[in-house]
C-alpha cells in the first residue's frame, strides 16, 4: 500500500512538473507549495482590511470578507492555471479607499453603482488588452525604468513593513520618525527581522514563511494578538454579490458624466499599478528574456482583467496584482503553481476568514522588509552615471514609496524621460506612443491637483 502510495505521489509530482515546467524553471513541487503559502501569508491582512475599508462606503463587512476570499482566490488561481507566473492577486489597496472615500462618500454615488464601474473598468481593461493596447504600453517603457520600479516598489513594502512594525513612525516636524523600539510590536518585528535575515544568509529555503510563523507564536505567547472575530456565514454574500448597477455606472441613474471620470480613474490607475507589479515580480523571478519581453503577458493581461470584473460582480472593488507576490518569489517561486497554492489558501480562507487575525502585522512586516531589500537587485541596470537614464530612474524610485503609489513613480520616469528625449533631440517616430503616454501623465497630474 504504502509502495502504490509512493508511486501515485511520484505521479503526481511529476503531473505537475510537466504541466508548470517546475523543472525547467529551475524550482521543485515542493519549493513552489512553500511559495505559495508564504505569498499567502504575506498579503492575507486584506482579508480584514478590505472589509474594513468598504464597510465606510456602506458594504456589510461580513459579505465583504466572503467577497475578498472568493475574489482573490479565483483570480490567483485563474493567474496560475491560464498565465503560469507566480503573480497573487487581490482587492487593492488605495483603489478600495478612492472607492470608499472619494466615489461613495465624497462624490455620493451609491456603492452598487461604484461597483458597476469596477465591472466597467475590467471590461475595458479586457478590450485593450485583446486589441494589444496594454502591451503597447509596457513595450513603450524603457528597460531602465522598469528596473527602478522593482527598485521602488521595494522600498515601498519595505516601507509598509516597517510601518506596520511600528519601526517608522509618523511625525509633524519631519513627516516620518523612528518609533519606540521598546514597545512590543516593534521588538517582536525587529526578533522577526533577525531570525528571516539569519534563515536567508545561511540560504535556508522558507526561511520567511519559518520566520512569519516563529515570530507570531511568539507574539501569542506574550499575548501581542488582539483576537476579535466578526460572526459571519458563507450566505453574507448575497448581500453585495451581483449587486452591481451597471446600468447606473452608464449614466442611466443621474450620476452624470462623473461616472466616467471615476471609470477612467480605476482603469488609469490599475493598468499602471499592475505593469509596476508585474514587472517587478516577473523580473525578479527570473522570468523576463534579454529584450525585456515577459512571455505569456496576454494571458497575465487577460486574466487580470477579468479578476476585476468577478471582483465586482461578488462585491468588492478592483483586483489587481500584489507586491506582496514577490515574498513568494523571494521565497522560491517561479511557476504557477505558487500561485495556485495561493489562490486554494484563499479559497479556503473564506471559512475562516476571522481568523486571519491571528498572523499579526509583527509577524508578517519583517518579511516585507527583507523582500524589500533584496529587490534592490535590478537598479543595478541602471546607468547612474548618466543623467539621461538616472534622473527619470531616481524619480520613479523615490516617488513610489514617498507618495505610496506605484503610478505615480512611473507616471514620474516616463514623463521626465520623454522630456529629456527631446531636450536631448533624440526623439523618433517609433517614440509616439511614450509621449502619449507621457502626455496622459501630465493631464492626469493637472487633474489630480485640480480644485
């Protein structure tokens, strides 16, 4: 028994080989499972935060919570099985709170509505990318300004790490500070921060997910884990699933032209979150050829556009790809498989979607912190010495962490880079479609400052 045992594993170990191309990629069945649950752990914080986040707008959290679990699930799981990279996917952050903040309170639209235009989003998200429009896109960038977004989005989860660990602080006077290192969320961060950098020198393989889950155990056993469930069951999601006014979203509900201006925000602001995100985290697994081509990025585009519109049609606002994956890379990851195992977690998730509490930001923040660091890698590409490729570089390494938005960083590099392809009288036909882009930056600057 236990020899047909061994053998159905074998076969099934090698099933999955051939289908992810585990080997080829230079991983193992085991290392991407290892992966995928340390993605997991990395980014499940969303599964409270969103809920908290939308419930403003008026979403009951318990629905939300459900919505979350279902919506990340399905579009990771989708990313692993259609697109094979190792690419988590979730409600994002910063898009949930201009849905909740700016769409719903402030423009008082109702939440329905706002999810009609998160649908409407996905589907032209999904129009572009079959018509090549998003791929034009990312071949329009240069190669060194996607080097320093994988730069920059490092310093932005090592910054969110450190946040959340209570190491950095807000301060009035000077904007950040150092926080009180003798409280316990900051000390049980900094023991985190030791024990994953001591895994990762001696080149241990899980070394974050090992480090995640000592440092919470720790933390319970010190009584650092506030544990404060919200009762909640599987049927809570009729109260936001299919919900949606799409007809609303059109303008039929006497929103006016307001609406399309908040679709243009949630596609504008996506498309560029998500090729931040994708490049950083395909380039640090490896999986970016020598022109700087990411293969199968159909597939990725695709299925990210119709994560969003799945997110609005269960009830919640627009799925995009999660820096957070890159735990998981740094972790191991190569393969789909990461992803799958992530998108199951998910999944899974939804029974004990409360529970999440349990894994306390002191836990997960000095993973982010390490991730953070090691994807400094890529800046080496960039020629510092030479300010026609530094400056835009060091903008959009700067920006993002420093206005929390990846699209800001780059709307920075690629506007300055097409400035200073002019000033410099080098810039060709073939260049037209970075100055439209450079030019829908500035107009999107001018709007965001406008009133």
């Amino acid at each position: 028994m236990s020899g047909k045992a061994s053998q159905g594993a074998t076969g099934t170990t090698a099933a999955l080989d051939r289908h992810f191309g585990i080997s080829a990629r230079g991983s193992s069945v085991r290392t991407e499972i290892l992966a995928g649950a340390t993605t997991f752990v990395a980014m499940a914080y969303i599964i409270m935060v969103n809920p908290a986040i939308l419930s403003d707008a008026g979403l009951p959290v318990a629905a939300v919570a459900v919505a979350t679990c279902i919506a990340a699930g399905f579009a990771t799981l989708a990313m692993g099985l259609v697109a094979n990279v190792p690419l988590a996917l979730a409600p994002g952050m910063g898009l949930n709170a201009y849905f909740t903040y700016t769409v719903v309170l402030q423009m008082g639209v109702p939440w329905q509505v706002g999810l009609g235009c998160v649908f409407l989003s996905g589907a032209i998200f999904l129009l572009l990318t079959a018509a090549g429009v998003r791929q034009m896109i990312i071949a329009a960038i240069p190669v060194h300004l996607f080097a320093s977004v994988a730069g920059g989005i490092g310093l932005f989860i090592a910054f969110i790490g450190l946040k959340n660990a209570g190491i950095v602080v807000s301060n009035p006077a000077t904007f950040v500070a150092l926080g009180d290192l003798r409280q316990p969320g900051p000390a049980l961060a900094l023991l985190g921060l030791l024990l994953i950098a001591g895994l990762s020198a001696w080149r241990v393989k899980g070394a974050l997910l090992i480090g995640i889950v000592v440092t919470s155990i720790i933390a319970w056993l010190c009584g650092q884990v506030v544990f404060t469930p919200q009762p909640y069951s599987l049927t809570a999601m009729t109260q936001t699933a299919f919900k949606l006014d799409i007809a609303g979203a059109l303008g039929f509900g006497g929103h006016g032209l307001g609406l399309f201006e908040i679709i243009f925000v949630f596609l504008f602001v996506d498309i560029f979150d998500n090729i931040g995100t994708l490049v950083a985290v395909t380039k640090r697994a490896g999986l970016v050829d020598a022109v700087g081509k990411i293969p199968g990025l159909n597939r990725i585009l695709t299925t990210d556009s119709v994560a969003t519109m799945v997110g609005a049609v269960v009830g919640t606002s627009t799925v995009t790809s999660y820096v957070e994956s890159a735990a998981g890379v740094q972790a191991g990851g190569r393969t789909g498989l990461a992803s799958v195992v992530t998108g199951i977690l998910f999944l899974l998730a939804v029974f004990v979607a409360p529970y999440a509490q349990l894994v306390p930001a002191a836990a997960t923040a000095p993973a982010l912190i390490i991730v953070g660091g090691l994807m400094m890698a890529p800046l080496a590409e960039v020629d510092w010495d030479d300010a026609y490729t530094a400056v835009p570089a060091f903008l959009t390494l700067i920006i993002i962490p420093l206005t929390f938005s990846i699209a800001n960083g780059l709307a920075f590099g690629v506007t300055v880079f097409a400035a200073l392809k002019i000033v410099r009288g080098q810039a060709r036909r073939g260049d037209w479609l970075l100055f439209v882009l450079a030019g829908l930056f500035v107009a999107r600057f001018v709007w965001m400052t406008a009133g």
